[in-house]
C-alpha cells in the first residue's frame, strides 16, 4: 500500500486539481488495473508535477491530458501573481475629461 505521508514533506502539493469529464470518459476502454495507473498517473503530476514510467497505451491517453493539466498549473501560478493592478477610478476620470 502507498504510505502518502512520504508526500507531505515535498515542495510541491497542490491540495487539489480539476478533473474533466473527458478525462473520466477516455477510461471507458480500459480495464481496472489500467484505470488505477491512468488515474494515479493523472494524480501524482496535477499534485506533486510527478511522472512516472506508463505503459505506451497510458503513456499516449496521459499526454493527451497533460496539456490541459499544465494549463490549469500555469492558472494557478499566474492567479498567486495577483491579477490586474486596480485602476484608480479619479485618474481614469480625469484623463477622459
């Protein structure tokens, strides 16, 4: 069994991920063990940005989700930037007039 306290001391612990409902339909064409390693697969890089070994059927679904798991990391990051500097309503104001 996975003892998941060896994760809790690492750097990088997202806490969290969106999962897709494509993610969830391209499994429908596997078996359990291949499900369990697709789903581990998906899991350990949205979390801890982890890969690891796949078979080359997991290895070609994974990077069809990568992508957009990669997306969502750089969404993540770029929100922790803060966003938009706020406009100063006076001085937006006073330039139109």
């Amino acid at each position: 069994m996975n003892d998941w306290s060896d994760y809790e001391d690492t750097e990088i612990n997202h806490e969290s991920f969106v999962f897709y409902e494509s993610f969830y339909q391209s499994m429908e064409s596997l078996n359990f063990e291949e499900i369990a390693t697709f789903l581990g697969a998906i899991c350990r890089y949205a979390l801890y940005e982890e890969t690891s070994d796949l078979s080359p059927n997991i290895e070609g679904m994974f990077r069809l989700v990568k992508p957009q798991l990669d997306a969502n990391l750089r969404k993540r990051r770029n929100g922790k930037l803060g966003g938009r500097p706020r406009i100063n309503k006076s001085e937006v104001l006073s330039s139109i007039t």
